[in-house]
C-alpha cells in the first residue's frame, strides 16, 4: 500500500493503541478475531494506513463481503497456535528414509517431540480440509476481486502440494511413516508456503471478525471519491466509544476547507475532533467508520494535535511544543497535497494575547492551501471577526444553553460562532469561594 502519513502523537490523540488491559482503545474494540495470529496482523495493518485507493478498495469490499452474508469462519484459535508452533518447532524434521527416521526419532527425539508434530499436521489437515469446503460454498456468492485471489491462492498451496494427498487421511490415525512423510514436506521445501497458508487464514478472520463489529456497533463502508477536487462528506458521525452519541454531519470541500469550530467547556469539541478524525484514519485502512454515510477523497495523511503534552525532558513548555506541533503540520503540507489536520485549542499553552495573535497568524497562511484539510477548535471566539474575510473558512459550533439556571450539552454541530460560556459557572458550582472563606475563619 502507498504509505499515509500518520504519527505516534496523532495515533495517541486517537487512542488507537494504548497498553494496559482496562485500557479503551480503538484497537481493542477492533481486536476480537477468532486467533492470535490474526489479532497480530490486525496490528500491524492498523499501524499502516494507505493512500492507495485500489487497495482500501479491495479491502473495503472484502469485509462488506462478510457482512453482507453473515459469514462464519470455523476455526480455532487453540488449534492456529498448534499449528503456527509446530510450523515453528525447531527439532529436526523427519528424514527421508524410514528406516534412518525411526532411528532417529527413538535416539533423539521425545515422545513430546513426536506428539507436537503430529498434533500440528492433524490440525493442519483438518484446517486445509475445511477451508476448501468454505471456499465451494462461498465462491457461488459472488465475491469481490480480493477474495476471490485469496480462494484462488488458497486453494493452490493445498492442492499443489504435500496437503492434496494429506486431506484425504484419517488425521486422528495417522502412521508413524505418513508423520514422517508429511513433516518432511512441510516443514521441508513447502515450509514457506504453510506459513503463507496461515496468513491467509489469518486474513479471513480478520474480515469476519470487522464484519461483525460492523453490524454490532452500526459503522458504515467509505465511499472513495476518485475525482480529483477535494470532498469529504460525513452523515451521523460518531465516538465508537461513547454510549449512546449524539450522531454529527460534516462537509468539507475545497472551496470551503477550513472549520473554525467553538463552543463552552465540556461542549464535546475533543470528541467531536477525534469522531473525525477516527472516520478519516479508519477509512485509509479500508475498514467501516463510525458515521451513517461517508464519501471521502483519499488523503496522503492525518496529523492531530489534541492532547499534545509538555516536552519535560527537553525542557520546553507546553506552547513551544505547540509551535513545534504547528511547524511539523507546516513542513507536511509543504511535502504533500490532501493532508488531514485537526488543531484542538490552538496554542492554548500562552496568554490570550499571544494565543489570539498566533492562531490568526496561522490560520490566515493556512487558508492559501487549498489542497488540505482544517478543522480547528478554540475558545478564542473573538478571532471569528477577523477571519470571517477568508472565503474558505466555514463556521460552527456545539450548542450549549442554559435551562433552570444549569448549563444544557446537546453535543450538536450548528452553523455559527458560540456565545455561551460557562467557565465561571462550573468555578462557582464547585464551591471554590466557600471553601477559601471558611479557611479564613478558622
């Protein structure tokens, strides 16, 4: 796949893969495929994200392909592991003449030895066994290009191999010469196209397991929009990860390829900004996204600043980090055209002043590209006056009121500029005031 652009702080930002085992992140809802093998390649694909439309193509309709049907893989992860270990194990494999391998099997191997050997082929059998029937009953249903390479090759490494003649064998009653035959081929001249064997299982169970996630949690497939103008459109985007979420619309194009978003504290900016942000990673995967509809040029990357931390061991302070965030966003977009950015309370580390002065510096130079995208949040309403001039810059806010004199969240995306605020509210409600005068009084 020709690579995308991403980073490890966008990748943080996100929450796509965080260590811990409380831990939320995207790749723990994504992760529940059937074996480990799997679960590893699902990792690495979701640590490269592509800009290859034909390939998210392939991958995307891959999926929808098990959705649609509802298809079931039959097999078990205990019986993968046995399988990738004994393709693993490191003893000698059987000999050639029977006689030298019952030799050496009673002068140097151990009867463990021998049991994992053979536990690897009966499982290997009875896998290569099933996935040629799975593939019959699938390939009448029409599948994509993508699938049907993998049936095809599938099918190929066990018919044109030592596992043609395997399959047609009791793998629970096998004979010590049929072991030996077998383990010679396999984990002799055919090892590395086992191994392949596995990786395409592996694959299998990775569309079935997004496709069930898919339905579970209500994600949709990217359309990808091969015209050359930039576009993006999202209908009820939403956080996997937040119950029950008020769902969004946002529109981008290249007349208009700029939002300015406000709105109070605890309005949902950040989940709002990392909902988009998700739909934009996910679908450069070729993996469904948390909207109703989405429709999306392909980008060349993604690169967020949302939870940006002190650079302590270097010594800078938050808002030099913030200028040397903005300057890698400066340098990317000097490098490539159809980058996704996403700035959450931009320089937020310094005084008013300076913050108001630097993010209108800033957006005004980015509003010449016209060849990206920027979604850009702030509290700095008053910035809005001075940029309304640029004509590709698109204002919205998330709504918040007050009802019965307590602040009311609808988490809903409005055209305009926030008036309301509530930072002096959730001082006075915490009681700050109070507590300080009744320590004065002791």
């Amino acid at each position: 796949m020709n690579r995308f652009k991403i980073d490890e702080q966008t990748f943080k930002d996100l929450n796509v893969f965080n260590s811990g085992s409380t831990s939320n992140s995207i790749f723990s809802i994504f992760k529940n495929t059937r074996t480990m093998g799997a679960r590893e390649r699902l990792e690495n694909m979701m640590q490269n994200p592509s800009s290859d439309i034909e390939e998210l193509t392939l991958r995307r309709d891959s999926i929808a392909f098990f959705h649609q049907y509802n298809i079931n893989l039959d097999i078990r992860n205990e019986e993968f592991d046995l399988i990738s270990f004994y393709l693993k194990f490191d003893k000698r494999k059987s000999k050639h003449n029977i006689i030298d391998a019952v030799y050496d099997f009673l002068t140097r191997n151990s009867s463990n030895d021998y049991y994992i050997i053979k536990t690897g082929l009966k499982y290997l059998i009875r896998f290569s066994r099933y996935i040629l029937k799975f593939i019959d009953e699938h390939s009448e249903k029409n599948p994509p290009e993508y699938i049907i390479i993998i049936f095809e090759r599938i099918t190929s490494l066990i018919k044109n191999g030592v596992l043609k003649e395997a399959i047609l064998l009791k793998e629970d009653k096998l004979k010590f010469f049929q072991v030996n035959k077998l383990d010679q081929a396999i984990r002799g001249a055919e090892l590395k196209n086992m191994r392949e064997l596995l990786q395409l299982a592996y694959e299998l169970d990775i569309f079935e397991n997004i496709a069930l996630l898919t339905s579970r949690i209500g994600l949709t497939f990217p359309i990808y929009d091969h015209a050359e103008s930039l576009k993006v459109t999202i209908k009820g985007l939403f956080h996997p990860g937040i119950s029950k979420a008020v769902k969004n619309d946002v529109f981008f194009h290249e007349d208009q390829n700029i939002v300015f978003l406000t709105g109070s504290n605890m309005a949902g900016k950040s989940s709002l900004l990392k909902s988009l942000g998700l739909v934009i990673y996910l679908s450069h995967l070729g993996f469904p996204v948390p909207a109703e509809d989405v429709r999306t040029t392909v980008f060349n990357g993604l690169i967020t600043t949302i939870n940006l931390p002190d650079d302590i061991n270097n010594g800078l302070s938050h808002y030099y980090s913030e200028v040397k965030r903005v300057k890698e966003v400066a340098n990317l977009i000097a490098e490539r055209d159809r980058v996704f950015v996403i700035f959450d309370e931009l320089f937020r580390g310094t005084n008013v002043k300076e913050a108001h002065d630097a993010s209108l510096l800033i957006i005004s130079e980015l509003s010449s590209v016209r060849n990206s995208v920027f979604f850009i949040s702030t509290h700095i309403v008053e910035l809005a006056d001075k940029l309304k001039c640029l004509k590709n810059i698109s204002f919205k806010y998330l709504e918040t009121f007050f009802k019965n004199n307590k602040p009311v969240f609808t988490y809903q995306l409005m055209e305009g500029i926030s008036t309301e605020t509530i930072g002096m509210y959730i001082v006075e409600n915490e009681g700050i005031v109070d507590i300080i005068r009744k320590s004065l009084k002791k």
